[in-house]
C-alpha cells in the first residue's frame, strides 16, 4: 500500500535513576496508514532490555535495539528481524556494546556496518565511545571490529565531567562518521575504513558548556544541524567532507529565553527537501521549527509547537515528510503531528500511539 509505513518504537522496560519511570515493554511494531491515520499493532517482545534507541533497515527487515541498563560497565547491542508477511519478530543475536549507557547506533550507508556510542558514565570496564560491527548474512551482528575512546572534560562540572559519545553520525556522502560528545563539546570526525576501523581525521569545537547530542543532515550534504542538549540550542555548520572538518554557520536558541534553564534539548530531524530542521525540548514540552537557507544554511524560527505530552525525546518523520511523530517519555504517548511541506509548521492530528515511556521510534515504508 502506498500510504503504509511501519513503526518501530522502543520503549522503557527497566528502571534507571535519571528516568522517571519505565512503564514500557520493550521493543513494538505498528503500521501506519498516512491518509487514514490508523495505527495497528503488529508485534512486540519484552525480551530486549532498555532499548533506548534502535536502527532499522530501509526494508524494516531487520532491527539493532540498544540496552541501555543504569551500573551495567557494558550495554549491549540486540539483532532482531521483522517478518512483514506474518508480522513477527524473531530474535537474531546480541553483541556487548564496549561501553556503558549505550546510547545511539546507526547502519551505514552500504549496510554493512553498525556505528554504536557509548554514552559513558563513570570509569571501569572497556569504556569506549564508539564500536564498531559487521552482519553476517542474516544480519546477526559480528563481534566488534573496532573501536575509539574519548577523552576531556566541558565547563559544566554535573554533566561534563568526562567524555560522553551521544551519538554517531554517517555523512550524506558515505565513509565519514561524525560523533557528537556531550561531555568535550566536540564534534569528532573519522574516516570508516573498509575493515571498520576508525581513523580520525578532525575535531571541531562547539560553544563550552553546549553539550551536542544530535546531528541531522542535510540531503545535499553541505549542512550539518546540532543539537545542543545543555545550552538549547541549534546549530547549524559547514562540512568540508575532504576533511571531516566542521565550521560554524549559525546559532539560534531552541526555545524561549526564559525556558532555557529549565529545558534540554533531545532529537533533531530534517525535512525531506531539507528546508525545515525540528528539534524536540524536554522541559519546555515542545517542538522547535526552524527554517533553513538553501544557499548559506542560515537558521530562522518557523514556530513552537506543544509536543502533545511530557519530555518528547525523540522525533521521526515518515519517508514522504507528511508526518512527523514524537515520543513523549513522561505521558505514555508517541503524537501524531500532520506536517505542510510548503511551511514546515506541524499540526496536532490528534491520534497517536499509547505505550509506555516511549524512547526512540524509527518508521519506514
């Protein structure tokens, strides 16, 4: 059906401190219809422990889930695959991620490896900030080929008191990985060897105490948008792709000025036709809408957009940028949002996905 996606979602399943709450089941597949707006669960397992974020192939046949699990020195990496036809889930294998509070992974461009950070906390035990996988032919992940550490230390003494790898990124043009490091307020680039090794080729600094936790990219490559979690705000720069090298383009703060202390800043996604950046704010419960230049990436405020629940830590858009979901961690609740290409601006549909402590939610065709 043209108007079919499937929705993967990961939610909460075991406690952690810094969570309020895991009121989730672990790892679900739904469908959803784009002009009925009907959702239909298809499957779901308890099996996979915090899986806080999750990488799908684009023919939603296989899934790689994070644990994130609070005093493991280890997460771990789960390999599922989703059977379309009778809607079922089946276990492929698990892999220890070489780092604590697993955080974010994705495949690579070619499908042939999976990029994992470690967020990190503490010290002990491997604690690296990025691994490294291979699949074999049914998509189990190989044992890591490689992995890199980060070092340092950020001004702000609760929260960047050592290396924290938020994410993993892989350019527009393929081979390069982009690592956003909450903790140095770096962004680290390295050359993805065909071994899957990790070479590093530049490290380019944010604003101290910014704390950068996501990329989203633009379809042209040229642009790359930040995240910022401890300052909130976006950033938008330049990649010199020969290098790995990042340079500032603009700054703009991603909620109102008297929201900022109290906000944090989670995911960012970019609109097909790379016109409109949304970044969600946990704190200010909302949905920033930012316009982009098409010839110097410049950023401009589109609107704020209540995210239709509590603490939105991750957005998704649908393959042909109609809509846009956000997973509302404290309301039980993934939103639903109808998307105007021409505008970017979001309108509440009203329905949504009722499930608990949603986390991450990944949609393909």
């Amino acid at each position: 059906m043209q108007n079919a996606c499937l929705v993967f979602v990961g939610s909460l399943n075991r406690e952690a401190p810094y969570f309020q709450g895991a009121r989730g089941v672990g790892l679900g597949v739904y469908s959803f219809d784009e002009a009925t707006l009907e959702t239909r669960k298809l499957a779901e397992t308890n099996d996979v422990d915090n899986p806080t974020f999750l990488s799908v192939t684009p023919d939603g046949s296989r899934i790689y889930a994070n644990s994130e699990v609070f005093t493991w020195r280890e997460g771990t990496v789960s390999a599922y695959g989703f059977d379309r036809a009778s809607g079922t889930l089946g276990y492929l294998n698990k892999q220890p991620s070489l780092g604590s509070i697993t955080a974010h992974n994705m495949i690579t461009r070619d499908g042939t490896k999976l990029l994992v950070a470690n967020y990190g906390m503490g010290q002990g035990g491997p604690d690296r900030a990025v691994a490294v996988y291979g699949f074999d032919k049914n998509g189990a992940l190989s044992a890591p080929l490689a992995s890199v550490s980060h070092t340092g230390t950020g001004p702000n003494a609760a929260r960047q008191e050592r290396s924290h790898a938020h994410s993993v990124t892989e350019t527009i043009a393929g081979g390069t990985a982009i690592v956003a490091d909450l903790g140095i307020d770096r962004l680290v680039s390295y050359r993805i060897e065909s071994d899957g090794s990790l070479s590093r080729l530049a490290e380019s600094a944010l604003p101290a105490g910014a704390g950068p936790r996501h990329l989203a990219l633009h379809p042209k490559g040229r642009f790359v948008f930040v995240m910022n979690e401890l300052d909130s705000s976006i950033v938008s720069m330049a990649l010199d792709e020969a290098t790995g090298k990042l340079s500032l383009i603009d700054a703009k703060p991603a909620v109102p000025t008297e929201a900022r202390d109290s906000n944090h800043c989670a995911d960012i996604q970019i609109s097909p036709d790379g016109r409109f950046v949304y970044g969600s704010n946990r704190g200010h419960d909302s949905i920033v809408i930012m316009a982009v230049d098409q010839q110097t990436g410049a950023l401009s405020l589109v609107d704020y957009v209540p995210c239709g629940g509590a603490t939105p830590r991750n957005l998704a858009l649908t393959p042909s940028g109609g809509h846009l979901f956000s997973a509302n961690q404290n309301a039980n609740r993934i939103s639903i949002f109808a998307r105007d290409a021409a505008n970017g601006r979001l309108t509440d549909t009203g329905c949504s996905i009722e499930i608990g402590t949603p986390m991450c939610v990944k949609i393909v065709r």
